[in-house]
C-alpha cells in the first residue's frame, strides 16, 4: 500500500502533503483511542439488515489491528459478507473519527461482498467526498477488482483534487498493463503539479519492463 501521498497544487502542496500523512497514518499507524466505535447510524443500502452489536463490535476491533488491510483477507473473512455493511455504515457515519473511516474504506476491499467493487467505484466518483475517503476508495477499488478497476479508475487521473489522482497512479502502476501505461504516459506533460507528476513518472516506471 502506497506510504506518500502528495499534494494537488504548488500554493497548496504542503497542506496537501499534511493531508497524505495523515492519511497514510490513518491507514496504517491509526491509535486505538483514535479508533473507538462511533454511535450507530440508520443502515445503508448495502446492508440487508442490521448487524448485530457482536459483528460490529468485531469489526471495530479489527479495525484497530495493524495488519488487516488488504491482502489480508483472512483477518476478515471469518466475518463474512455482512462485515460489509459495518464498514459502509462506519465509513459514511460523520459521527466518526476520520482514521476509523479511512480504514474502514480501504478495508472494505478485503471482504468478499457482491456489492463492494460497486459501492468503492461510487464512493470515488462522488465530488462532494472527503477527498482522503475518495483515495482510500480509489486504491480499495483497485485492490478488490484488480485489473478489471482500470478503466473505473483512469477517468480519476484528471480529478480536481491531487490526494485522488495520487491514489489513481499509484493503483494503476500497481496493476499495470497497456491501458494503465497508455493513461499515466498521456497524463504526465499535461500535469500541472509537479509532486503528482513525480508520482505519475514513478507509477510508469512501474508498468513499463
């Protein structure tokens, strides 16, 4: 998983920056105390029904364990699809502290639910989305669907917001192939950040042999 993220815009790069770290931190160096499970709010339609307070309560608790993101998956699948549900409930709940929602996106990639390719691909199309949720959803969606995520993902390499097309190039040199070449060699002379153009550069350094 990627460990830099960097920012959209000269003038603006530092608080972007600030912005990766925390991120980065979140998904990977996230506290406990940090991580505590927010009030409940009304399921999503991702859920079937609600889940019980003993899943949620495990979910939550796995959440805080530094080595349950993906490809952990074993971590999670004992869980089992309904685990799905606690994490869109948990990611969407503005009641709840942003590193347990950041990693609660980035873990719905290891829980095998039919809807999760789908509702990742939503939660990064969606504009009005904190942008560090959008990138985790960029890099969870990649991560669940594999190489089937590329042409979701190569329309965000033109996103407004830097922590995203980051998160995009990062994914697509990870999954590699001539689409994802093609995409990252068109987008680096039209780039105007010269931070996320370093990133595209060294996404494509990825692809090519």
């Amino acid at each position: 998983m990627p460990t830099a993220l960097l920012g959209a815009s000269r003038s603006g790069g530092a608080v972007v920056k600030r912005g990766a770290a925390v991120l980065t931190a979140a998904l990977l160096f996230g506290h406990g105390s940090l991580l505590q499970a927010a009030p409940a709010e009304p399921p999503s339609q991702t859920q079937a029904s609600a889940p019980s307070p003993e899943l949620r309560a495990a979910v939550v608790s796995l959440l805080e364990r530094p080595d349950v993101f993906p490809p952990y998956e074993a971590r999670w699948r004992p869980l089992g699809p309904a685990a799905f549900g606690v994490l869109d409930d948990l990611a969407s709940n503005p009641n709840a502290p942003s590193p347990q929602r950041i990693r609660a996106v980035t873990s719905m990639a290891a829980v095998d639910h039919p809807q999760s390719a789908g509702h990742l691909r939503t939660m990064l199309e969606d504009s009005h989305l904190q942008s560090p949720l959008r990138a985790s959803a960029a890099t969870a969606l990649s991560l669940r669907a594999g190489s089937e995520a590329v042409p979701a993902l190569l329309p965000f390499l033109q996103d407004r917001d830097g922590l995203v097309r980051v998160a995009v190039a990062r994914a697509l040199g990870r999954l590699g192939g001539p689409q994802a070449q093609q995409a990252l060699e068109e987008r680096i002379p039209s780039e105007e950040d010269p931070a996320v153009r370093e990133v595209l550069q060294q996404a494509l350094s990825f692809v090519e042999p």
